[in-house]
C-alpha cells in the first residue's frame, strides 16, 4: 500500500525545489533547481517566468520518482512575496519577466507618489506596508506603461498578474485557476489588510485595473485541484510560511529566516498592530475565514551578502567556508560590511542606499570580510528585533530560526550576543517547506491540528547570550555609524 504524503513547492528567489512529507513532518524526498538571475541595468532584478515553471515542474516531478509509490493527499506552495508577474490569459505567457522583489526601479515613482499629500498615511492605513519599489503594485504599473500594448490589453481584461503563487497554480491548473492568498495578497500594496479585500482607492493610485487581479482565497483550504487532480490545499508567503512551519502560534512568537534577505516576523494574533518604528504589519495567515497578523521586519541582504562574496568577490568557494573563516577569529578586526547593495530595508527604507565597507586596514583580509559579512547578517537582524520589542511591547524569549544561513554556528552565537536572547535552532530546519505542507495537510485531514503541530516542532541546539555587554554595546553603535554611511549614496533621480 502506497503511503500517503503531502507535497511542498518551495519556489524562492534563487531556486524552486520540491519537498515530499510523511505524516511524521520527516522528509521523505527532496529536489532542487536553481535558475537565472537576470540584472538588465543596475538596481534592477528580474526572473523569467517560464524558467521558474520549468524549474519548479521538474523539482516536483524529481521529488516524486525519488519518494517512490506514495499517494499524494495535497500540494502546499511557499513562494518568493513581492515578485510580480504578468501574463497573457489567452496564450497563458507573460508579458515581460518577473519583476523580483529586490528590483528598484519605481524608487523615484514612490518618493515622487510620497509626495502627495495623503498617500504615505493612505497606504500605511489600509496596506500596513510603505510606500517602496519593494512591494508588487509599483511592479506591475511598471508593466503596464512600459511594455507596448500592455496596458491596453489589461484595460480590456485581457491580463492576468498575481506573485508567483498565482502564477504556479495558474501553470498547475492549466490556466484554470486564477488565485492566490491572503498572506500574498497584502504583499502588494492594492489589498486593504482589514476590509479583507482588494481596495478600490489603491488600485486608482497605482493605476491597476481590478480584472488583473486573483481571487482571495484562504492559506489553509482546498481552492482547486491540479491537473491531475491533486488538492491544492495550502498557499502562503515564504516567511508567513515559515512562520507556521515553526509553529509560532501564539501572540508574541518570533522567527527569523535567514535566507537570500532576512525576515523577521512576529505573531501578533487577531490584532493588526500598526508600527511606530517602521516596521510593516503583514497578514501572517488566513485559516477558516479568520486572519491573523504578524509584524515584519525586512532585510534585503542576508544570505545574499556570502552569495556576493563568493560569486563577485571570489574570496570563498562555499558559504561553509566563508561560515568557517568567520570563526576562525574573534571579530572583524573593525570592519564593518554594510551590504545595502538593493538599498535599505526596514527600519530605514531607503532605496537610494549602496553597500559600503569601513574600518579597513592593511591587515583586513578576506578572514575579516568573512566575519565581516556573516556579523552584518546579525545586525541587520538585531535592528529589526529592537524595533519590534518597542512596537508590540512584548519582550521576546526566544527567537526561532531557519534558512540556510541558520546552520553557521558562528552567526547564530552572534546573533544571541546582539539580542541578549536565546537563539534556537529547529531540528528540522526547512520550516518554510514545512509550514506550505503544514497548512495543506491541514485543509485535507492529514494532521489533526496546531496542537499536534506545536508538539512536533523540536529543539536541535540553542544559542545562549555570551560576551561582554559594554564590547557588543560598542559594536553595535560602530555598526550603526557605518550604516549612516551607507545611507542616500545614490542622488534622487527627478
């Protein structure tokens, strides 16, 4: 009798890969395909949406053949937020390539939208987001005024547009379903995160018409089936995802991810809780018509940073070798890395920042740049983490961890030295496939519920705070003077 399992897409920014899950949340089979990273002019990050299919449909095809006889009950999909795509509904092909949620072009766009009167206040209100080229709407208004006959065709309903969680399931269905859900949808700035719906007034501001756009639909809940008739069964954000795959049900839970950029999300509950400290509040779930909401920090360079320093820099082969000369040393030997290379995320928002590097010496080598980059990672995080103890007034306990990066030891310990808070590593590390697989094992039956859920997640080490105080105080604020360096380098276009 074949077994039954329930299967992950992980569709992130520099890879699709395919999870297979038993019912004891073990791995049964894996796959993974990494695909092209476009960069037409600097600032600027693109993907093609057809490799993204192509790549993602021959990770789920190879994860099956290697699980073997199994009985698929449903299909979770985790993807990369922000990352727009727009496409044909006639011939099902898109129209231009993925706009990333890195790409900064619409920076000037926003600054010269900020300045109208009312619509940062707007935005915030009703999206709990800012007004940044980060998010989709920009994307896609972008399209639509710069590809020929593009806009037409959408003002005739001729266009679809969704993140790639739309596009995945549209591409699965045989262009048979359009949707996505609710953690995606308040990713674009056109969804009113409190009416539950997409609002009139923000698709005017950014010029989207209403027809582009998915259906709604539940992150755990049954809204269509495949082509070959498997139950599409779960649908979230990578790190609402994440958020759920860590079990973090409970208002003031935390988790960061650490993967191609950092995100740290907080549970808040039923609450909506607006930040004081330029945070965004992010819908982290909807489950049987109920939402929930996280506070959510973003970093644009995390993992991104040792990625540099291997592919462009050339001074490690590996992220285990650049993990491994990180703790090799104390410190960085006064170096600080600022890797603000797609600008700034939060707290600071500013696109028109550059990555910088200062306190070199004559003795800094690629030994420092290494703890130089994975201690930048750690910053960037310990940023975020004072910012959202001082918005939702809840010290954190502990602070759950994923992503690749998550396995240094060397980033973890530093990161509990910045934070004073015990850092913990999950056994199962792949939290962002397991929380898509979690809510579509939901929907179908396959686990009872978040009980059963919260006593399967399981410690694998902690990281307990070490270190002197007054020296990590001293660093921080060496930190914090190298990131005012880095900040507006690049001049505000008119």
């Amino acid at each position: 009798m074949s077994a039954d399992v329930i299967v992950a897409l992980d569709q992130g920014t520099t890879s699709s890969r395919a999870l297979v899950f038993d019912r004891d949340s073990r791995i049964v089979a894996v796959a993974q395909k990494e695909f092209t990273q476009h960069y037409p002019v600097p600032g600027w990050v693109e993907h093609d949406p057809e490799e993204i299919w192509q790549t993602q449909k021959q990770t789920l095809d190879e994860a099956l053949a290697e699980a073997g006889e199994v009985n698929v009950r449903a299909i979770g999909i985790a993807n990369q937020r922000e990352t727009v795509v727009v496409w044909d509904r006639n011939t099902g092909a898109p129209v231009y390539n993925a706009i990333v949620w890195q790409d900064r072009r619409t920076a000037d766009t926003c600054r010269k939208m900020a300045a109208e009167d009312g619509v940062v206040a707007m935005v915030g209100d009703r999206t709990g987001l800012r007004l940044d080229p980060y998010f989709s709407a920009t994307k896609a208004a972008w399209i639509l005024n710069h590809v020929e006959g593009a806009r037409e065709k959408a003002e005739r309903g001729e266009l679809a547009m969704g993140t790639v969680d739309s596009w995945l399931v549209w591409k699965l269905t045989g262009g048979k379903l359009h949707v996505t859900d609710e953690s995606n949808a308040s990713r674009s700035l056109l969804y009113n995160i409190h009416e539950h719906c997409w609002d009139d007034e923000m698709l005017e501001l950014f010029g989207i018409p209403r027809s582009m756009l998915p259906k709604v639909c539940d992150s755990s809940g049954i809204c269509g089936e495949t082509s070959d008739g498997v139950p599409i069964a779960g649908m979230a954000g990578d790190q609402q995802a994440a958020l759920f795959g860590q079990a973090c049900f409970e208002k003031g839970m935390a988790k960061n991810t650490y993967g191609t950029g950092c995100f740290l999300l907080m549970h808040t509950g039923t609450d909506a809780v607006r930040s004081e400290n330029d945070l965004l509040t992010t819908v982290a779930w909807r489950i049987r018509g109920v939402t929930e909401y996280a506070l959510e920090g973003s970093v644009f360079m995390g993992g991104a940073v040792v990625q540099w320093l291997r592919d462009e820099m050339k001074m490690v082969e590996t992220a285990a070798e650049c993990s491994e000369l990180a703790a090799s040393v104390d410190d960085a030997g006064g170096l600080f890395l600022v890797p603000a290379f797609a600008g700034l995320g939060a707290p600071h928002w500013d696109p028109y920042a550059r990555g910088v590097a200062v306190g070199m010496t004559r003795g800094t080598g690629r030994t420092q740049f290494c703890r130089a980059a994975i201690e930048a990672i750690a910053y960037q995080v310990n940023d975020l983490a004072e910012c959202m103890v001082a918005d939702s007034g809840v010290a954190l306990e502990e602070l759950r961890v994923d992503g690749g990066a998550a396995r240094s030891d060397v980033l973890l310990q530093f990161q509990a030295d910045l934070a004073q808070v015990d850092v913990v590593r999950p056994e199962v590390v792949e939290t962002t496939a397991l929380g898509a697989a979690y809510l579509a094992g939901l929907a179908v039956g396959f686990w009872d519920g978040r009980e059963e859920i919260g006593r399967r997640w399981a410690k694998e080490r902690v990281f307990d705070p070490a270190g002197d105080k007054e020296e990590v105080d001293g660093k921080v604020r060496g930190w914090r003077r190298a990131v005012e360096r880095a900040k507006h380098w690049e001049e505000e276009k008119d």
